[in-house]
C-alpha cells in the first residue's frame, strides 16, 4: 500500500553505499577535522574586469570539463567586457555556438560513476555555499580551491581540508606546486579510565604519504583544538595560484548574479528618488494637517 | 423619466450616478469617510499591507509569463528570470522581498490590533476576517514556497505535508492525497501552483474586501480606544473625526513613502537579507535523495513550528496535567451544565494527550496557535480597549508575549538543542497561556479613567 518505503529503501541504500565508499577512504585523520572548517575571506574584486575575465578563463578551462553553468549563456560573458570574437577565439572548444549554455561536457551519470555524485552544476554555487548572517560562498570557494592536499590512503589521491572525502580530484594542482600540510590536533583521551591530554601532529608530504607523532601533553591546561599548516615548497607558484583561485572565486560570485553590480546601480538612484518623493509626501502631508486642532 | 433616480450631480457623473453609485461610493468612503483624527504610527500597516498585497499580484502576474511549474524546469526557470527576462530579476527580487515583507506589515498590523484593542465589539468581524487573511497568506506563502523548486522548497513542504500524516486513522492517506503522490513530486508542484496563483489569491482579495466592508461599517478604533460616534456635531460628523480624504490618504502617502525606501533598500542591496529573506540553501535544485542536514522554514513560519518541535512526548505530560487543573477549576467555577460537561471534555483532552502520538498535538499546537487567535475578541474581558489606560502590568505582559513570540521566531530558525527545545517549551507555554488566562487576567488591576475625547496634538 505504501511506496514510501521504496524511497526509504532507496535512501538507506544511497546511505550504505556513501558509508562503504567513506569507509573505503577514511584514514587514521579524518576524525580529526570535525565541525565547520574556518573559512578564508576572499578578496573583494566583484568591481575588477581583468580578475573577472581571468577567472572566466580559469573556470572555461577547468571547471567547465566535468561542472555545468547550465543558467549562463557564454555571450553573457560580454558583461565583463569580452567580446564576441574573444569569445569565439578563446573559450569555445567543441564546436560550441556564443549564444549556447555553459553544460558540462560529461553527462551526470558518468560522473556519478566516476566520482561518487555527479559534479553539480556550478551556475548559483556562490550563493547556494553561502552561511546565514555568515561568510559568502565566495569566501568558500577561496577556502576550498585552495585547501586540497595529497593523501594516497584517498581514492583520488587527494583530500580538502573544508571538504573531508571531497569526490573531486585537485584539477588545478599543476598550477599550485607542491605542498606539505601539517595537521595539530590537541585533544583529550581516556586510557584505563584516565584522562589525559595529548598532540597529534600528522605531516602529510608533497607526495601523500603521511607521518604522526604523538606526544603526551602533562599538566595541559586549555582546550581542544585542531590547525592546519601548508607549506608551499615553490612559494611564488603557490602565491599565483592564491590570486588566479581569488579570481576563479570572484567570476563564480559574479556568475552567481550577473546583475548584482547594476541592481546596486540602480539602486542608488531608486533611493535617490524615494528620498526626495518622502520629503514631498511629508510636507504634503503636514500642509493639510497643520490646519487639523 | 420613469424610475430615473435623481442625483445632484450633472453632465457624464451625473449620467453615471443614475447608473451607479460612483459619487455615493466615493462619499461614503473616502471624502465623508470619517477616521479618528488621532492615528499613530501603527495605523500605517493597514493601507501598507494592501500596497503589498498589490505589488504580489502584479509581480505575480509577470513571473507567471516566465515560470515553468515542472519539476523538471521550475529552478531552471527562476533563473532563467533572474538573468535573461529583461527586468526579470527586479519583479523577482520584489516578489521575494514582498512575500516576507507582507508578513512584517501583517504582523505590525496585528500588533496594533492587539494593543489598541481594536478586536473588542463591535469589530469582532473584522478581526475575524483578519485572522482568515493571516491564515490565507500562511497557505499562500507556503505554497509559493515550493515553486523555485530549490531544497528548502523541497523539503520545507516535504516536512509540512509529512504534519498531515500524523492526524490518528486517515493521516497517511491524507497527505499522499495532499501531495498527489507518494513523495512531493511534480504533481505536489502543479498543485501548489495552482493553489498558489489562482485559488488562494482569490479568496485572499474576497477576505480583505470583507475587512475593508467591516471596517467602514462601524469605523476604525484609535489609539486611545474610544468610541468617536459618541461625540457628534450638529451636522451628524463626529467631532473627533477627520475625512479619511485628504487627511489620511496625504498621511498614507507618507507612509507609503518610507515603506518603500526600506522595501527597495532590500531590494536592490540586500535582496537575500543575509539568507532570511532567499534562503541559501534554495539555490540547490531540489533533490529527494539528499536532505539537508537543517531544515528551517522562513523567518514568518519560525514562531509557529518552535511551537511544533517543542511538543514532544515528555512536554504533552505537562500539558496533560494543565488540562486536569484546568478542569478542577472549570468544576468549580462553571454553573449548570458547564459543570459537568466542561470539565469531562478537558479530562478526555488530557487522556488523548498521552494516548496520542506527540507529533500530532505538535500540529495541533502550531495551528491552535493561530486558531486560538479567533477567539481572541470573546477572551478579553478588559473595561478598557486600548492599553494606554490598562494597568501598567498587562504592559508588561503584552511585552512578554511580544519579546516571546521573537524569541520563539529566532529559536526556530536554528538547529535543535536540549537548551533551545527547553526554551521553545516555555515559549509555547507563554503563548498559550497569555491567550488561554486571558479572560482570568484581563479584568484583574487598576484601570485608569479613560478620556471623552482622543488625545490629539496639532501637528
């Protein structure tokens, strides 16, 4: 009588399956990383056409093999100051058309199969990672693109520090050089009933192989806590991939609202008008009123 | 001629008021229209609450031209508006700054209803077609809810619908009917759709003619809550009364104006209000194999599903047992019949308290909470309308139970904590018993002698 519980079936199943593949990648650390992961504030160049542009390249290039845009059109790129020609020239690989959608050059069942869930479309993501009366999805973005580090003991060979078990490879890892983490993590264990606190400190090399150290902490007074360290071994490659991400991060926010630049342009004259409208309404209304006892 | 009425009016008004009372209409209300001249502040959200109900229809109207009620291009299409109709994205930005906009102006609105007394006799009916307009842009904001098709859309009406299957015996049937199918699914979403643009907007117009046509009947109330038609001059015109045109449409205009600097503040930078107004987690398209990790209503519904998720089954226990207090009480005090009767109906409530699953005395709490508000004009019992000349204790309970139902909006918007469910618990306690005491405290205090004449400073 009841189909629900197909559907239920079905979830537990997903369930099954995603704690399997979890199962299959987890490594001694990733408990170590709970709760929200602190997010890196993205520079602010929503006003900047050469880092929107930048990031629109970036993004074609990369993104846009296995993600979707399927809401943007490529001529809308014409907003940031590119030209139909460009366009043409520089963005279009496969015989694609200046009027076309941005979809995805693999189908959503192939990526599911490759990597665990079908890479979403990227269209609205700016705005869908955003945190209520918190940091954008911009900031996320910035986080995210630039907090990936090897770990052979993952499927892909990489792990994301605001992404645990993220199913996405690092595709821009040519262009970041290669990097050591160094994880701390301070917490409080019980043996034979007795608590103690210790320092996990796990290094994971460029390569992905990594190392733990555990020192006991006595007399520890303080609380739990949990950081992480990159160290780039090619500092300047490091610091351009941090500016190109700013960029990749700055078109998806632009991306996100095309329109948010002009809406805000609009805006000021709107307020312009309504100011001018309430102070003529106001002596409007006290002229009729000043004769009222 | 025969049968011709005869007007004081001449030329084409004249012809068309032997046809139809256009001047009569006009007179009656809006020129010799008389309001109390002593209007505040508060008296603005009734013409504000009409001005967005307009700009929803009219945006409402474009945004159909443009949106696809399918599950398969509804998200689609939203952004679709958003970027390539031209405009497209300010009629939708006013569409979803208007629907939480409407319920800010709805409930300033009744907060001054509820202050002023403006719910007392003989304004019974207008109240009442009040709370039917509430309930109406309840169901009307719920169903647009689920139109951008996102995750928030999905599983808010998901978990609303899921309400109905906890009514005992035709629960699951219920909401399979409500749904159209077994999950919400491509037929919920025509159906809301349906609700949404045409069903709901038609009895919501026919309630707030109903409003404005019982309003105009006995006049409005005013701040300091006395009758106006007591005092009347030798031309029939009460003396504390003003033409609602010029005075008030001048005084609207004004209002109109500063409603719509905030309104388009929102509109042009801020349109999402950091996540309040366009939920964040809305810009997923909707996926019925993944539900959100929290799933939080919008801001309006926030006090009302606290109340929901703060009936479990420990706190129906504490409800069971102010049933039988009540009941002793009601043993006592009640004469004739009432006695009895009275008394046993709370006793058998307390039983199906414990005998019922909690999950569905959750619903009914959250829908008695704005049921409850029917009876409000027949819970007050107060010699005085208006707060100004109250005992300044009940000023303090009105602040409570104001502060309360914030508090309860804000706990609803977050996560579940022991702390926070403990907190909604009191919240719903509070709420419930301000309106079920009511008629206890209301005439309890010192009142202060209330004034022939409104209070009234010349501008």
């Amino acid at each position: 009588m009841h189909t629900e519980p197909n559907l239920t079936n079905g979830m537990t199943m997903i369930k099954k399956l995603i704690g399997a593949l979890a199962l299959m990648m987890t490594c001694t650390v990733a408990g170590a990383a709970g709760g929200e992961f602190p997010l890196d504030k993205a520079p602010n160049r929503i006003n900047d056409l050469a880092s929107l542009q930048n990031g629109a390249k970036l993004f074609v290039n990369y993104c846009l093999n296995c993600h979707s845009a399927s809401s943007m059109r490529y001529n809308k790129l014409k907003d940031i100051g590119l030209t139909d020609q460009q366009i043409k020239e520089n963005l279009l690989f496969t015989g694609e058309k200046v009027g076309d959608l941005m979809n995805g050059s693999i189908t959503a069942k192939d990526g599911k199969m490759w990597f665990g869930a079908a890479p979403p479309d990227l269209s609205v993501m700016a705005r869908a990672k955003s945190i209520n009366a918190g940091p954008s999805g911009t900031d996320y973005i910035y986080t995210y693109l630039r907090t990936y580090y090897r770990d052979t003991s993952k499927a892909t060979g990489w792990d994301n520090l605001a992404f645990p078990s993220v199913g996405m490879p690092h595709v821009l890892w040519d262009r970041q050089g290669p990097r050591e983490l160094t994880t701390t993590v301070v917490h409080q264990v019980e043996k034979d009933g007795k608590k103690s606190w210790e320092r996990v400190t796990t290094v994971f090399d460029p390569m992905g192989y990594s190392t733990s150290k555990v020192e006991p902490l006595a007399n520890f007074k303080g609380v739990a806590s949990v950081d992480h360290k990159f160290k780039a071994l090619d500092p300047a490659k490091s610091a351009a991939y941090d500016n190109d991400i700013a960029d990749i991060a700055n078109f998806m926010q632009w991306m996100a609202e095309p329109v948010q630049q002009k809406r805000k342009q609009i805006g000021v004259w709107v307020l312009l008008f309504l100011g001018i409208f309430f102070v003529v309404a106001w002596r409007l209304n006290a002229s009729f009123w000043k004769h009222v006892k | 001629m025969a049968g011709e009425k005869s007007v004081e009016t001449t030329g084409l008004l004249g012809w068309i008021d032997r046809r139809f009372p256009l001047t009569a209409t006009y007179k009656a209300h809006l020129s010799e229209y008389y309001a109390p001249k002593n209007f505040n502040f508060w008296y603005f959200f009734g013409s504000l609450a009409l001005l967005v109900l307009v700009l929803q229809i009219v945006t409402g109207i474009f945004l159909v031209m443009h949106y696809k009620p399918d599950a398969q291009f509804a998200f689609q299409s939203v952004e679709y508006i958003m970027r390539e109709v031209p405009g497209g994205w300010f009629i939708r930005y006013m569409h979803s700054t208007g629907a939480s906009m409407f319920f800010v102006v709805v409930y300033l609105h009744m907060v001054r209803a509820l202050i002023y007394g403006s719910y007392r006799k003989p304004r019974e009916l207008i109240w009442i077609f009040g709370v039917a307009i509430f309930l109406c842009l309840m169901a009307e904001a719920f169903f647009g809810y689920l139109l951008p098709w996102g995750q928030m859309s999905f599983w808010g009406a998901q978990v609303i619908v899921n309400l109905f299957s906890a009514i005992p015996f035709i629960g699951p049937e219920l909401s399979i009917w409500i749904r159209g199918d077994y999950v919400v699914s491509d037929a919920t979403l025509n159906r809301f759709f349906a609700f949404h643009v045409i069903a709901i907007p038609l009895v919501l117009i026919g309630l707030v003619a109903a409003h404005l046509v019982a309003l105009h009947e006995v006049g409005s109330n005013n701040p300091d809550g006395i009758d106006i038609k007591a005092k009347k001059d030798k031309y029939g015109r009460p003396l504390d009364g003003i033409p609602f045109h010029p005075f008030y449409t001048v005084h609207d205009i004004l209002g109109v104006a500063g409603f719509m600097i905030i309104f388009m503040a929102i509109v042009f930078f801020a349109p999402e209000m950091g996540g309040y107004f366009l939920e964040y987690n809305n810009f997923i398209p909707a996926d019925p194999l993944k539900t959100p990790p929290h799933i939080a209503p919008v801001w309006y519904f926030t006090p009302f599903y606290s109340m929901l998720r703060a009936t479990t089954d420990d706190f129906t226990w504490v409800l069971a047992g102010a049933a039988v207090v009540a009941a002793l009480v009601m043993f006592f005090k009640c004469k004739g019949a009432a006695k009895l009767i009275v008394p046993v109906v709370l006793l058998v409530v307390a039983v199906l308290l414990r005998l019922i699953d909690a999950k569905f005395w959750g619903v009914v709490a959250m829908g008695g909470a704005v049921v409850l508000l029917f009876f409000l004009p027949w819970l007050d019992y107060s010699p005085v309308r208006s707060i100004r000349y109250r005992p300044g204790w009940h000023k303090w309970l009105y602040g409570i139970f104001f502060v309360n139902f914030i508090v309860l909006g804000y706990l609803g918007t977050q996560a579940p904590t022991d702390t926070f469910n403990l907190m909604s618990q009191i919240g719903t306690l509070i709420y419930l018993a301000f309106f079920l005491l009511m008629p206890v405290w209301s005439r309890l205090g010192t009142f202060k002698p209330v004034p022939d004449r409104v209070t009234f400073h010349a501008h």
